[in-house]
C-alpha cells in the first residue's frame, strides 16, 4: 500500500485508540493536516482528548 503525498498517517497507542472513537481522531487528524508544525499539536490534542481533558472544540 503506497501512501498518497497529501495522505496523513495517524499511529497512535492503546491509550488513544482504545479511548477515543474513530470520528473524533479523523476530525482533529483533518484540522491539523495542512501545517508542518501540526502533528506535535495533533498529538497533544489527541492525547488530551484521550484523557477526556479536550475542551477546545476543532
């Protein structure tokens, strides 16, 4: 399976995929895909949503 250059690969742990459903890391995974500074701001989105700290709306 090739990876398209536009494509974002989201690889998180048990901690967020267990907890946070499917829909919610794609929404926060699409308002973070265009910047090359977001996936450090993606990844602390995710693991606040997966503490359930998330409060921002995206």
């Amino acid at each position: 399976m090739l990876i398209a250059e536009d494509e974002l690969v989201v690889i998180t742990s048990g901690g967020v995929h267990d907890t946070v459903p499917a829909e919610r890391i794609q929404e926060l995974s699409a308002a973070h895909s265009t910047d090359a500074a977001e996936p450090q701001r993606l990844a602390g989105e995710l693991v606040a949503a997966a503490r359930g700290c998330l409060t921002i709306p995206v």
